[in-house]
C-alpha cells in the first residue's frame, strides 16, 4: 500500500471513530436526563413557629418563596398562573381531622388562598375541602373560609358519582353516608364511589397533607390524604397495611382524581412522629418548613423518612418505628411519581 493509500486510511478510520463518540454536550446531556429527578423545593425558617403555633406572616413569605422557587417565577401572582388558570375551579385538599394543631395548619392555607386571589382567580372559584364539613369546620377552615370568601365543602356532603368509582374484590362494611349503605343487591359493597365534588366541580387540585405519621402507611400524605377523602366505602381498606398499599394509589390513579393534582405541599410546619390523628406534641418538633413538588410519591416518601429520622432522635423502641414503603413503590410502578429520593432534585432556597 502506499503512503498516500496508508494516509487516507488512518483518515477514514480516524473519522469512523469520532463519529462513533457523542460530542461532550450529549454526553452531558445523557447523564442529566439519566439521573435527573422530581423536583422538590424546601423552605424553612426557624420563626415560623413559636410554641407549636404558626407565625402567619412568616408562613405567608415561606409560601411566596416555596411557589416562586418551584416554578423559577420571580413574581408571586405569575408563579400561580403557571399551575391554575383564572378559568379553573381549584379544591384546596387538606387533612383537617385531627384538628388544627397536627393537622393541616390555617396558615399555610391561607397563604395558598391569598396566592390564588393574587393570580386572578375569584374567590368563589376557590374550594377549600376534605371528607366531612363538619372537621373542617372544628379545625377553624369555616372561619378562614369566610374571611376571603372562598368555598367550603366535603366530600361525603357533596354526594357521590354513580359514574365514577373504584372496583375491587373485597367487600366493605358499608356505613351511613356510603353510596349503597343499607342496600342488598349482588355485588353491593365492592365499589368506592367518587364524590360529585371533583367529578362535576373542581378542576385542578392542590394537596396541602402535614407531616404526621400513619400507623399502617408511615404517613397521612399527599396520597392517602387524597384518596381516602374523595371516595365512600373506605372502611374496608383502613386499619390493614397491605390493602392501603394497593387501594390508595389505585384509587388516586382514577382520573377524576391523580390527573387534577397540579401541586402538592408538605405542611412541615411541625412533624408529629407518634400518635397518629391524637394530637401529641410531646411526639413532635418543629421543623419550620413547606416542601413543594408536583410528585406526591416521593414527597411522601420523604415524609416518612422524616418521621423514621425523628423517631430514631426520640429513642423510641423498634417496635414503634414505621419503615413501610410497600405503598410508595406501588404508586411508582402506576407512575404517579418517583419513590427514590436518591434521584431526587432537593432545592432550598433561602430568604
């Protein structure tokens, strides 16, 4: 071969080569698509809470900063329309029946209100709601309600969608205010109906859940929190472990439910470990924070880290401990959002 043959080989071969590795941008580029998680934005400050009561101006600010954070708006009303539009009938989902104090706290509610109305939406476009009226009137929402002229309203008083529903196999215990309550037919029993609230009324859901422990789940989350307040029939599930963890992400798969869910908040204000719906401050401590995502899972997932964490500082026995993730990697695998939090993109801003 000669020279020139021998050159324009090693050329060739040279070419076949680089074409065969990705410039350094794609290579970049491949690796952050690879490890790239949900978003999660913490915010904190430590004046948030005084003795276990919420500052709310202080949690007012820490909501500003959370949405405009999480949605790389700088101004508040703009970060807000980016989730709703001023056309949309938005439910505020809160946990409101251990009360306000373990609960989800009127501060943090209130502040998402006041983001709402900055936005352009009326206030009567603006439900706030969980199961029964009557719990989120004890827990002070009635008040708050009608301060800023938004909505109050419950699931199980809105009535349920003969349409709309969750089917399985085991056969609940129905109790008054289920839809087939004192009715025999075959079959009566087996379906979880949706309520009227979310299948004729609101259109975009915003889950505010605290950070308080489940017995069964590790956590009263953003996904039991939702499932469990929009449907009857719901006995059947509580109290065991293993039937939570294939019902309530099922559950909040319908698309009545999961597709409406543009926003999801951790009131971390206070993380209550031990106790469950009993408020038991002697369990808890204030972390001062909010924590914003569009996943549900791995918010919940953290939670329950959270309470794992706190639980380990309290010195309580391993009895007492929840490590129950069952219930998460099922949510995953219906892809409602990430249970690894190692893939997780944490951001805290601060002030």
């Amino acid at each position: 071969m000669s020279r020139n043959a021998r050159f324009y080989t090693l050329i060739l071969l040279f070419a076949l080569l680089l074409a065969r590795i990705p410039p350094a941008w794609a290579a970049t580029n491949s690796v952050t698509a690879a490890t790239a998680g949900p978003r999660v934005v913490i915010v904190q400050d430590e004046s948030a809470t005084e003795a276990f009561q919420p500052n709310a101006n202080v949690v007012r600010a820490l909501v500003q900063r959370g949405i405009t954070n999480l949605t790389g708006q700088s101004d508040f009303a703009t970060a807000w329309r980016t989730i709703v539009s001023t056309q949309d009938i938005v439910g505020i989902k809160v946990f409101s029946a251990p009360g306000p104090q373990v609960g989800t706290r009127l501060a943090v509610v209130a502040g998402v209100v006041e983001g709402l109305i900055a936005a352009g939406l009326p206030p009567h476009h603006i439900v706030i709601w969980d199961r029964q009226l009557a719990d989120l009137r004890q827990a002070g929402f009635g008040e708050l309600a009608q301060r800023y002229g938004v909505r109050l309203a419950g699931s199980v008083d809105s009535g349920w969608d003969t349409n709309t529903f969750y089917e399985s196999p085991l056969i609940g215990q129905l109790i008054f205010g289920d839809l087939e309550f004192q009715k025999k037919e075959e079959g009566v029993g087996r379906k979880s109906f949706v309520s009227k609230l979310l299948t004729t009324n609101v259109t975009k859901i915003i889950n505010v859940s605290p950070l308080l422990n489940h017995n069964s789940i590790g956590v009263c989350g953003n996904l039991y929190s939702l499932a469990l307040g929009s449907v009857d029939n719901t006995l059947r599930f509580e109290g065991d472990a293993p039937r939570l963890a294939q019902a309530v992400p099922e559950i909040y798969a319908l698309p009545a439910l999961g597709d409406r869910v543009v926003l999801n908040i951790v009131d971390a204000l206070i993380c209550q470990y031990q106790g469950e719906n009993v408020s038991r401050l002697h369990d808890a401590i204030a972390l001062n924070q909010l924590r914003f995502s569009t996943d549900p899972v791995v918010l919940d997932v953290m939670s329950v880290q959270e309470i794992n964490a706190q639980r380990l500082r309290a010195a309580l026995s391993l009895a007492a401990r929840t490590n129950r993730f069952e219930l998460y990697r099922n949510a995953a695998l219906l892809e409602l959002g990430s249970a690894d939090t190692n893939k997780v993109d944490v951001r805290q801003p601060h002030p």
